[in-house]
C-alpha cells in the first residue's frame, strides 16, 4: 500500500521533473491562489436569533519560502477583513516537512498572527505538529508546546481539553477545544510503541455547563464518529484535503477513514463536520486542486 509520504514524493518527484506544472503546483498553488472558502448553515438545535460568523485558519505550516511570518500577517489581515465575530485556529503552525529554505521559529509565526482581531476573541488549539516539531514536550510527554506557550505570548489562549463560554446577542455559545490524538509519537527512548493521543472529549464535554451550542475544535477530523449530537459544529484541519484532489476524490488522506473526512462540510446523521484544506502542507511543497483557503462559516 502507497503511504501518504510515498505518494506526495512521488507526485512531487514528477512535478518537479515536469517543469510548467511543477511551478504550478509547487508554487503558484501553494502561494498564491488563497482563497475563502464559505459555508452558511444552520445545524441541528442552532437557536434562532443567534447568528454567528466564524473565520478559521488550519495548518499553517511556517516555513520559508512558503509561509513566511509576512505571508502569515497578511493571512491575519484576510482574516480580520471578513468581519468574523469570532476567529479560531485548528493547529498545525510550524513546518511539516524538511523541503524548506528555513525554518520559521515561533517567536516569528506568533507575532505574525498577533494582529487578529474579533469581538469574541480568537482562540486556538493544538495539531500533531506543535506536539512532534517538540522534542521536550514529547520526552516530557507533556506540555506546555513551545507552540503553545507562544501563542499565550501573543493574547492568543489555547484550549487543550478545555472550553469558553461566549456571547453575542444575548445568546450564549460554547467553544470547545480538544487536546491532539496523535500528540505523542512512539520511540524506544520515550517507552512508547505507539501514537498516544491526549485527547478527552468526554472531559472536555463535561465541562460545558448549560444548554447553550457547541462548537468542537479537533486538530483531526477521526474523533468525528465520537463526537455526541450534543454538539452543534465540529471543526477540523490537518488532513489538508489530501493536498493533491482531483474530481473530489484525495487519494491520500492522512486518516483512518480514508476520503470520508478528507475535505469540507459533512453530514452525519443530525451531526457536522467542516474539515477545512488548511494553508500549508506537509511532506512535500505541493497542492493541486486544494488551494489554500479560509474559513469562513456563518451560522443561523
Ligand atoms: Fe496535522
């Protein structure tokens, strides 16, 4: 079976080889056709009279030539002009991959995204990545994440198994972040055979205390089958919509399920799912038929 790895080096080797298209999909995609991706939609027990706009980036990826902490301002300005109520961040800030020209450290990225501004706040979690990119956080086997810590430098709070309750218009409304479930890889050295995720979705659920929705912030979209009708919206990145998706089809996506949660807005049973395509990438420098996108989800 093709990995997720063998197959971006192998469409990477042959775009790169293939020179018109290689610029294409190694550069002009990556860099330069973001655009907003929008989603208007009014989830099962949403109540009436509360209309909410949230703006969502996932998986920045801080890297140069890519992501450049400039890159990453003028993300933030995007973002802030779409007048969102409230901005969330669904993890993944530094590099992915080692086909960089230089790292972008995150006392770069975090002030890059400093100037996001919302009425309610912008809030953040954590991917698989501000977990791996951090070797004493994964000796430790706990955090604080340098992405973490940076991030609170900056205003931004984190929410690891941990919920806010907002408020616009009278109604209330909750947030809820998940802690990573790919956050500890294994290795002799830190006695782990496997993946060990922190994630508590039934703590982090047991901390809402009134009827008011739910939104769930989930780095990965493979807790999606968990995740109770209670909640209104779960939210998800990482799998970059495979990066390379033609015809709606990814064929490789980072995740147990294959394409059911590769890409955009799903329904199950009375539950949704949006799983944004993200900004960055991982493994190799590309993206063909997923560009980067904002978020941007109305809700009422
Ligand atoms: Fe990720």
């Amino acid at each position: 079976m093709i990995t997720r790895r063998g197959f971006l080096r192998l469409i990477g080797g042959s775009f790169l080889s293939m020179v018109s298209l290689g610029a294409y999909a190694v550069g002009i995609e990556p860099m330069l056709l973001t655009h907003v991706k929008r989603y208007s939609l009014t989830p099962p027990h949403w109540p009436a009279g509360l209309k909410l706009r949230v703006v969502a980036l996932a998986d920045i990826h801080a890297c140069r030539p890519w992501m450049t902490p400039e890159r990453i301002a003028s993300l933030a300005a995007e973002a802030n002009a779409l007048k969102p109520d409230v901005i969330v961040m669904l993890g993944d800030f530094p590099a992915g991959t080692r086909l960089v020209s230089d790292w972008v450290d995150a006392s770069e990225w975090a002030p890059a995204l400093s100037g996001l501004k919302a009425p309610l706040g912008v809030w953040s979690i954590l991917g698989n990545h501000d977990w791996w990119e951090d070797r004493a956080a994964q000796a430790a086997g706990a955090g604080p994440t340098i992405s973490r810590k940076a991030l609170e430098a900056v205003g931004i709070p984190v929410l690891e198994n941990d919920v806010v309750r907002l408020e616009k218009d009278g109604h209330g409304f909750w947030l809820a972040g998940l802690a990573d479930q790919l956050a500890l890889r294994p290795g002799q050295a830190w006695g782990r055979t496997g993946f060990k995720g922190l994630d508590d979705l039934d703590g982090t659920l047991a901390k809402v205390s009134d009827g008011a929705p739910v939104i769930l912030l989930a780095h990965e979209p493979d807790i999606f089958p968990k995740v109770p009708s209670r909640v209104s919206l779960t939210l998800s990145g990482h799998t970059h919509g495979g990066q390379v998706r033609l015809f709606g089809y990814s064929p490789v996506v980072p995740s147990r399920f294959g394409n059911r949660y590769a890409y955009g807005h799903v329904v199950e049973q009375d539950r949704n799912l949006i799983v944004s395509g993200g900004l960055g990438f991982s493994i190799m420098p590309v993206r063909f038929g997923m560009r980067p996108e904002i978020l941007q989800i109305d809700l009422g």
